[in-house]
C-alpha cells in the first residue's frame, strides 16, 4: 500500500505530465512506428494496385484534369501537394473542397496559437510554475478547497515584463495574460470562420450557378393538399405562380408492392447466379487481389420489358460453335410441401430458380402498369434553374406545413421507400431514434467509467491488487497501462459507435442519402464530444472522483471542490489527449492512407464470394463518408481550443497541427484518387462544421475562466463574460447572415438559363448557342452534371430493366453446352 500511494502521490504532484517522459516517449515511438510502416507499405503497394490506391482516377472521368502521380516510391507526393484548390472543386465537387477547407483553417488557426505559445505561454508558466497542485493530499477534499495557495507572485505585481525585458511599472501578475490571449484566439476564430465562410459562399455561388443539373432544377414539393393529388393539377399551380414553366412532376406514390417485388427478384437472381457459379465450378482464378485481375463479365440488361421466353433461356451473344463439356452433376435444392411444411423433393435448382424468376418477371411488368396510391409529395422540375431557386425561396402556400418547397436530393441520392412515409411517420421515427440516442448518452457513460479509470493505475490497486503491483514494478508496462491502452480502447470505440449510429440514422425516414450523412456527422459529433470529451473529462480524475464520492458525499454540495476537481481532470488528462492526438494523426492517417479496412475485409468478402457479380462487388471502391471522419478532425480542434492557454498546452497544439497537416495530405490522395462520394456536392456541411467551432469557442471561454476563478482571480473571470456573450450574439448573427447563401443560389449568381420565354427565334438562337457552348466547354463540367447526365426523377423499380444473370461461361449459360442429366426428384 505504500507503493500505491507513492504511485499515486507522483501521479498528482505531477497533473501536467512533464515528469513523466516515459510514456510520451512511448506513445510517440509506437505511433511513428505503426504509421511508418503503413505509409512505406501504401508507397510500395500503390503503382501495384491500382485499381485500389487510384480507383476514383481510373472511373470518374471529371479526374482528367488531375496529373498523373508517378510511380517512384516518394514522387508522387511533391505532384499531389502541387494540386491546387481550382483542380480539387474540379474534380472533386464542393463537398471535398469544404472539407478540406476546414483542416486548412484549423492548420492556420494552431499555427498562429502555436506561436504564441511557445513564445509567450510557455516562458510565462516556466517563470511561474504551478504550485497549487503540488501540494495535494489524496485524500483531502476539506484540505483542497480550504488551503489551496496561489502561485508565488499572484498577491504582488510580478516581474513578468522582465522575463521579456519590459519595464516594471508597466508589468501586473502573469493571470492577465489568460485573459489577453481568450481574447486574442477566439478573435482569431471568428475572424477565420468569417474569412473562410466568405471565399466559400463565393466559390459556392459561381460554381452552383453556372451548372444546370437536373437536380438544381428541381424542387421537393412537400405537403400536398388531397385537391393537388394530381401530376397536371401541380404543374398547373406552379405555372400559376407565373415563375417559370415546368418542364415535369413526378407525384411520388406508394411503390412498395413493386420495391418489395424487385427485392425478391433480386434474391432470387443471387440464388440462381450461386446455383449457375456451383454447377460451373470455380473457373476464376482468385490467387490475388482482384485488383490484378481482368474484369468479370457484366450483366446483359434487357433491349425492352418484353419475353420472348423465360429470360435467361434466351440464345443471345452465345458462341454456337464452341461446346463446352460438363459433366458434372447440376445442383438441386428442396422444395417443401404438405401440412407444416413435413415433405420435400429435390429439384434441378437452375430450372427451378429460372422458373420463379420467369414468374416474379411478369409480376412486376404486371404491377407497374397498376395504379398506386399517391402521396403528398413530388418532384417537380423547371425549365431553369432560376425558376427553381424562386420557388424555393418563396412562401408558396399560406397554410402552415403546405405546399412546402426545398432543394431536391439528386435522383441517385433518393431513398425512395421513405418518399411515401407519411410524415407523421417520419416524424416518429426520426423522434424516437433521437430520444433512443439520449438514453444511449447514459449507456455510453457507464462504458466509459472503467475507461476512465483505466487512466490511473491507483484505480487498479483497489481492484487488482497484484496486477498493480506487477505494472509498478515495471515502468514501461505502467506506462503502456497509462496511455496505450486508454487511447486505443476509446479508439475503437470511436470507429465502432460510428457504424451504429449510420444504421440508426438510416431507419429515421429521411429522404435523401445527403440528409442522412448530415445526421450521421450529427450524431457521430454528440457521441465523440459528449462521451468521450465532457464524459471523459469529467471522469478523468478517476481515483479523485470516486474517493470524493465515497467519502465526502456530504460535501459534494460544495461546487468549488466539484469545479477543482474538474479543472484538476483537464490537467491531468492533458497527456491522454496528446497521446490521443498522436496516435489519430502519426499512427491510424496512414493506415486510413493504405486503406487498412479495405485490405483486411478482402479475405474475409473473398471467401463469401459465389458467382461473377460478387467477385466484382470486390473491385469496388471504398466510399467516403464525412459523417465517420469530420466529427473527429472537429473534436480535436476543440481540444486543442480548450488548451490552448493552459500549462503546457504547446504539446496539444503541437500534435494537433501536425494531425491537421497530415490528415489534409492524406484525405486529399483520398477523395482525388482512391474513394468515391456519390452524393450531389453542394457544401452544406460548411455551416454545421463552423456552428461546432462555436460551440468550441464557448468551452474554451468557460474552461478559462474556470481556470482564473480557480485561482482566485476572480474579477479577471469575470471580464471573460463579456466575450461569452459576444461569441453567442457573432453565432447568432453568422446563422442569419451566412446560413441562407449556404442554403439557396443567389439570382445574381445564376449565369445562364436553359430555355427562354422571348420568342421562338430567341429560342432557336438560344438553343444553338447552347449547343456551342456544350461542345466547346464539355470537358469542364461540373462533377455533378457529369455524374447527372441523362438521369431524371423517376422510381428506378419503374423502370429498371430486368437484368440477366452474371455467369462466367455465356454459352453454358444459353444452352450451348453438352450438360449433365437433370436430377429426378425425391
């Protein structure tokens, strides 16, 4: 025990760490080593594989205007770090070009703090060193708020100037400068949000105005009244409105008879693809990764919805004259029958699958000519996109919740099974799920204390004894305990809880993929802040906190010793979250650079894969999702916010702008050549990333003048009010200024319209020009009318043709081939 309480005893005379080089020295080396290793991996296996590493330059045809990276080991990074922000929105789209945006402004942000700390904080807390915290009994809540003492100095005017040489007259106690730099960096974060919001809106404005996709044509109309229930009547009260002219409305109905069909038709063509892959055998060689291999054969979509027979016995691109013998036995599969399903036989399972698949055809060629209940929303085009963003921006209706209009998802982006919810429906789901997650606040709380605990090995002698003995006599285990185990384990938390919360966000009833990426960085935001920052922090001083409680239950009604021993958590944690900022930034960046994920789920997706079609799902690029990496990159610029006056804070802002640095390189290579963003690019992320910022500003305020109150400088607290509310009040009039051009397309911006009203011959004019203009500026097309091109608002269970089966061999497949006698049935 008196081991322990030495342990412990060093552990809170050193709060701030700098006697305990070991395990920084530890985290740092086992960080640089895992992530060196991943990037000299990446540089070896990149001109490999690159239908992996450069998939999205390989596919996407608006990457031409990106430079070829050349295949030496290091040349490629020089090449990559040269492409400007021009080429990035080019070949990217806005969504990248603002989240790469951010990590810019956090870089120029850290810096200028970064600076400041080492050249004024640093010296000034080395000239007056933390006294307060050094002469703590661990087990004295009475002694803590009763005898705690200033730092020498702060009753007299001290020689801070003479530290920098200044005259003594003109020098007060080193507290003000607390005060001085609150002042200073949240005037530098507001004066980059606004900077940075500004270039965007322009950027945004002109590239949004000078495309004319579908999708910025069209409009959401929500709220349709039962006497509006009609494709003419809506295009009718639009025209009325005499904005524009309509060029189409699509009146959503309830198509979950034919969703439901086009399921089952896409279950059964996996079974008879894997009945079909079973009967040919495994004629595909998957010695390696997919990557190296040729292509599989793609499917055979059908000229129109007519049969002449079942689909898949139709003699098309067959070879007559090549005979591919097989004489192996064809697959059977059970067919139960009879009172509680007791009796079965055994049937060819090519036939039988064919059989059902030729029957569910003609369901759905059935079903779609049906009529469907309509719902009250549509989509509804216009001939400009001026038209568009009129009516949008306009009150079309004055009945509350009727005749609502907003910006369209694009017609990828539709979830179309959610267009015909009801909105009480959505509205009850999207409730639910949010009051879900608040009871799942508590739930990660309760994960989160053994956690917590796990920060300090004195919590370990209370339950494990031996183990702790065991790590005090040896350092670099003790260490390891202290900051490895603590940063992976709430690592792994904050990649698993992520996938949770996309699937909840997935089931809230929400429109469009884009809605539903917004809501993940939302919830993936509250998770990471909430639980592991405030949650964390404030249990941070693990053994502190539970001893208060056990022991000095009665005097927990004392919010000063509460607020001391939460400003003791943030010093004490502040090396956790430098080893935390270490490991995200040195050690899993180039991990996520070797697409980590990606290469260990291969084996895994290899021997789940049965026919062609799987084998080609294999070579698809992974996604990028903001929701699962900005919530993060935002928590971390908090952090570095709130501890960026603190003793020692050089540390967090160091390990935060070389995280910022790296994950801007490695993000970059990501979203211009390895991962695809399917999503139509327009940039609201802006807002909700610069409200978080705010947010941020808010805690740093309250956490400084925590500190100042804490020493007793309490009319130095005090004037930090001020600057509170003047941060609420800025966020408050940056919603009503900055949200709205975040939102809409000014008028003034749109360049050029599709059609015109002024008569037939400026029509005609109009038109040929516009034909001109499309061929001559067709390679610089936005990424979106690229990726937009030729698609309109329609239901794809409509219209989708009824695609063939994948089969490696096409002549056995079309009856070409000597096959085996079929199997008699049982």
């Amino acid at each position: 025990m008196k081991d322990n309480s030495r342990t412990c005893k060093k552990a809170l005379d050193d709060p701030w760490g700098t006697e305990h080089p070991r395990d920084t020295t530890i985290q740092i080396a086992f960080s640089v080593t895992l992530g060196l290793g991943a990037f000299l991996a990446f540089c070896f296996l990149r001109p490999r594989w690159k239908e992996l590493y450069a998939a999205r330059k390989k596919r996407v045809d608006r990457t031409n205007t990106l430079p070829e990276l050349p295949d030496s080991f290091f040349g490629w990074m020089l090449p990559l770090w040269r492409i400007t922000e021009e080429q990035v929105l080019a070949s990217a789209g806005l969504d990248a070009f603002v989240y790469l945006a951010f990590f810019k402004l956090a870089i120029k942000f850290l810096t200028v703090t970064l600076f400041f700390a080492l050249v004024v904080i640093k010296p000034v807390h080395d000239q007056y060193p933390d006294n307060a915290g050094q002469k703590l009994p661990i087990n004295s809540t009475e002694f803590l708020v009763e005898n705690m003492h200033l730092p020498d100095g702060l009753e007299t005017r001290s020689n801070w100037g003479q530290v920098f040489g200044g005259p003594v007259e003109y020098t007060t106690d080193y507290l003000w400068m607390y005060l001085a730099f609150a002042y200073l960096f949240t005037g530098l974060a507001m004066y980059l949000i606004v900077s940075e919001t500004r270039r965007i809106i322009e950027v945004r404005q002109e590239y949004l105005g000078t495309q004319t996709t579908i999708t910025d044509r069209t409009i959401l109309l929500s709220g349709i009244p039962p006497y509006l229930k009609s494709e003419e009547k809506i295009k009718e009260f639009i025209e009325h409105l005499e904005i524009g002219k309509v060029d189409s409305v699509l009146l959503c109905k309830n198509w979950k008879e034919l969703d439901d069909l086009i399921a089952q038709r896409n279950t059964l063509l996996r079974k008879l693809e894997e009945a079909w892959a079973v009967y040919l055998g495994k004629n595909r060689a998957v010695e390696t990764l997919p990557i190296v291999q040729p292509l599989p054969p793609g499917p055979e979509l059908e000229g129109g919805d007519e049969h002449e027979d079942s689909p898949l016995l139709r003699n098309t691109n067959g070879d007559a004259g090549i005979i591919t013998p097989y004489t192996r036995r064809r697959p059977t599969t059970k067919i139960w029958s009879g009172r509680c399903k007791l009796h079965y036989k055994n049937v060819d399972a090519i036939d039988y699958y064919e059989e059902k698949l030729h029957r569910i055809d003609e369901e759905i060629k059935a079903s779609r000519k049906k009529g469907f209940e309509p719902t009250p929303l549509a989509f509804v085009t216009m001939d400009s996109v001026a038209s568009a963003q009129m009516v949008i921006q306009a009150v079309l209706d004055p009945s509350p919740l009727q005749l609502l209009a907003r910006n369209s998802p694009a017609p990828s982006d539709i979830v179309w099974p959610n267009t015909y919810l009801p909105r009480s429906t959505r509205m009850l789901r999207a409730w639910s799920i949010t009051a879900f997650i608040a009871v799942l606040t508590v739930f990660w709380t309760i994960v989160l204390v053994p956690v917590a605990g796990a920060l300090n090995t004195c919590s370990i002698h209370e339950v494990w004894p031996g183990l702790a003995d065991a790590l005090d006599s040896r350092p670099n285990l003790q260490s390891i305990v202290n900051t490895q185990l603590p940063t992976l384990a709430l690592t792994l938390l904050n990649v698993a809880v992520p996938y949770f919360y996309d699937w909840l966000a997935n089931h809230q009833g929400m429109i469009s993929q884009a809605d539903i990426e917004l809501s993940l960085v939302s919830k993936n935001f509250f998770f990471t802040f909430f639980n592991f920052f405030v949650i964390f922090t404030a249990l941070g001083t693990a053994s502190g906190v539970v001893d208060m409680f056990e022991r000095f239950g009665d005097r927990l009604k004392d919010t000063s010793s509460i607020a001391y021993a939460l400003a003791l958590s943030l010093q004490k944690l502040l090396l956790f979250y430098f080893d935390f900022i270490i490991l995200q930034g040195f050690g899993l960046f180039p991990l996520r650079l070797l697409e980590i994920g990606s290469l260990l789920l291969y084996p895994i997706n290899l021997f789940g894969a049965k026919t062609p079609r799987d084998y080609a799902k294999l070579l698809q690029p992974p996604i990028f999702s903001y929701g699962f990496f900005l919530p993060q990159a935002i928590l971390i610029f908090i952090i570095c916010m709130v501890y960026s006056v603190l003793r020692s804070s050089w540390m967090v802002l160091l390990s935060g702008l070389a995280y910022f640095m790296i994950g801007h390189f490695v993000h970059k290579y990501q979203l211009l050549y390895a991962m695809d963003d399917h999503q139509h690019s327009t940039g609201k992320g802006w807002i909700m990333i610069c409200n978080r910022i705010i947010i941020g500003l808010v805690l740093f305020q309250l956490t400084t003048a925590g500190q100042l109150a804490l020493m007793k400088a309490y009319r130095r607290s005090i004037i930090i009010g001020p600057l509170l509310f003047a941060t609420l009040w800025f966020s408050y009039v940056y919603s009503r200024t900055y949200k709205p051009l975040m939102t809409f397309i000014a008028l003034r911006s749109l360049r050029r319209a599709e059609h015109s009203d002024l008569g037939s011959d400026i029509l005609e004019e109009s038109l040929l020009s516009e034909h001109r203009y499309s061929s001559e500026t067709r390679n610089r097309q936005t990424v979106d009318e690229a990726r937009e091109s030729g698609l309109r608002f329609i239901n794809p269970s409509l219209i989708m043709s009824l695609e063939n089966v994948w089969v490696a061999d096409k002549s056995a497949r079309d009856g070409n081939a000597s096959v085996a006698p079929r199997p008699n049935g049982d």
